[in-house]
C-alpha cells in the first residue's frame, strides 16, 4: 500500500509531497485510520512555513493538527474498522505525525466518533477553530451570561476561530460585534451574523484607564496582548471573556481593578488537552447547530499539495474563513 503525505524536512522546499509505505509510519497509537478531509490551522500554517517552533519533534515529520476519515484497523471497541472518527488536538501534528497524510497511527484517546449527522468534510470545516469557538460560547453560557446580557464582541473575526465564534454566537443569539483588521471584511462579517463591525485599530493602543466605560458584556478574543489589554479594561460588570488565541502576542498588561470592582471573569480556553467529556459535549453542540449555520459559508477547499501555498497565505493574513484539505485522492 503506498500513499502520499506532505512532509516537512530539511530540504527546500521545506514541505513537498511524498509517496509513503505503511511502514514509514510511525506507530503513535493503537488505531490505523484512512484520513479523507484535514484542514489548516494558524499552527499548521507555522509550522509547514517554520514561520515558528510548532514542530516539536524531529524531522521529517508530517503536519496537521486536525484529521477526520475512517478507521482501518483497531483493538479499541469503541472505534471499529469501519467507524467514521474525527480528531483535534493532543500534541497530534506538533508532536507526533499528523493529517496531511493519506493514513496515520493514532491512538484511540484521541478520537472522537463522528458525530451523527456530520461527515468528514463538515467535521474539518469546524476542525479546532469551530471547536475552540464552541468551548468558548459554552465557557459564555456556562458563566451565567445570557443573550440579553449585552453584545459580545469577537476579535480576529475574519479568521477560523473569529469566523466559528460570529456565527455560534449569533445562531445562539447573542448580539454579536466582530473586530478586525480587513476593510473589505464587512459583508463577509454581516453574511455570518455580525450586527456591527469595529475596526482593530479601535483596541490596538491597550488600555486607556484601568477601567474604562463599559461597553462588552462579553468577549470571545484570539488575538491577546493590547487588544485584550483594551477589551479587560471595557467589559460591563459580571462580563464573560473567553481567551483562546495570541495573534497579537502572549503578553497581557492589566490591573486587578475589572476583576475585583466589575466582577469581570477571564476564561482560558484550552482546546488542545480539553478532557474527553467536554470534547465531546462540543462537538455534539456543533452537530447540533449544523442545521442552523452554513459551515460552508466559510471554507475554502485545497488538494494536499495546495497546502504549502495556502499556508503562506495564511500566514500573511490574506484568508477570510477556513481552508479545508482534500486527500481522498491521495491513496487507497
């Protein structure tokens, strides 16, 4: 049985596809699945660039934190040969082999059966952006803030988690208002559900006072540093901040002040370790919205040796939505 992947070495260019043997496989798990639909993250982007030490392993090595298909051989009877699965997270495309290539070893804790109701591609369309958005709307939910609460503002919202979130928490009905950086990203932003649209510049200072007029009841942030510093500092009393994401930076300066005199709560969201219960309570609450949100409103579809190119796009800030990666033509 031979393959293709795409591989990541020392050579230039510094990913190429490759044609693989099962037995070029590294053995991370007890679980063989046959990958039909991957995607590309900010990380993939990293790393398949080296724009970045996402690679936590040595090369060659095979990228893609997110994979979705059919397994192929198992001991686990909870993934039968047969059984449609999807996976995200775990260290998978960082520290082992990951989607971008026709099969994998995996091991059975990190997948998750495939939700009835949505396929592979869906499944990858939503990938870790969809779900770290749905974390996010339920860390909202579950911290006691309802609709009517006030708007929720999502930052980086042209890009996949940005996207996810404008769209969960606008089917989910919450007013939602959506910051970004592209000036032509307004009827895209409006298409998914955005009420109103605020230019980043608007956050990019920080912090005017430690606490500012409160204006957010709530907040979904992929971007960190002064934009977060900024919306800390303008969230009403008792608001929800979800953070997931550090476009802008790790750094975070604030005061105590939104905490202790506003009641303001900082949620981290951690969608690559999420225990399985919670994973799976996201991705249920997914399937379930899928009737009700266009996934496909926001992918953009590549072969596998598409990758590379999206990828430098991706990272230059030149997508609105999610890339989604075809392999089904990739092998057997």
């Amino acid at each position: 049985m031979t393959f293709n992947a795409l591989v990541v070495d020392h050579s230039e260019p510094r990913a190429s596809i490759r044609t693989l043997e099962r037995n070029d496989l590294p053995v991370h798990g007890n679980v063989l699945v046959r990958v039909d639909w991957s995607s590309i993250n900010y990380k993939d982007a990293m790393a398949v660039t080296g724009q970045g030490k996402i690679i936590r392993s040595e090369l060659p090595f095979v990228p893609g934190i997110d994979l979705a298909g059919t397994v192929v051989e198992s001991d686990d009877p909870e993934f039968p040969p047969g059984s449609a699965f999807l996976s995200t997270g775990w260290g998978v495309g960082e520290v082992t082999w990951g989607g971008y290539s026709r099969y994998q070893w995996m091991s059975s804790e990190w997948l998750v059966p495939m939700p009835e109701g949505l396929d592979a591609r869906q499944a990858m369309i939503t990938g870790t952006a969809g779900f770290t958005a749905m974390l996010s709307l339920q860390a909202i939910r579950e911290h006691g803030l309802a609709p009517e609460a006030g708007p929720i503002v999502v930052t980086g919202a042209t890009g996949g988690v940005g996207s996810f979130s404008v769209m969960l928490l606008a089917a989910a009905g919450y007013e939602v208002v959506a910051v970004t950086g592209k000036s032509d990203a307004e009827a895209y932003l409006k298409a998914l559900g955005a009420e109103r649209i605020v230019p980043r510049s608007v956050f990019e200072e920080g912090a005017r006072r430690p606490l500012d007029a409160g204006e957010w009841a709530g907040c979904v942030d992929s971007v960190g540093s002064r934009v977060l510093e900024a919306i800390v500092s303008q969230t009403m009393r008792h608001g929800v901040i979800a953070a997931c994401g550090l476009a802008a930076g790790p750094e975070l300066n604030t005061t105590v002040y939104p905490f202790i005199l506003r009641g303001v709560r900082l949620i981290g969201i951690d969608s690559n370790t999420c225990p399985q219960p919670a994973r799976r309570r996201a991705w249920n609450g997914l399937r379930d919205l899928a009737d009700r949100v266009d996934f496909e409103r926001v992918a953009h579809t590549v072969p596998l040796d598409g990758v590379p190119e999206a990828s430098r796009r991706l990272m230059a800030g030149g997508i609105q939505g999610r890339f989604v990666v075809d392999l089904r033509n990739e092998g057997p």
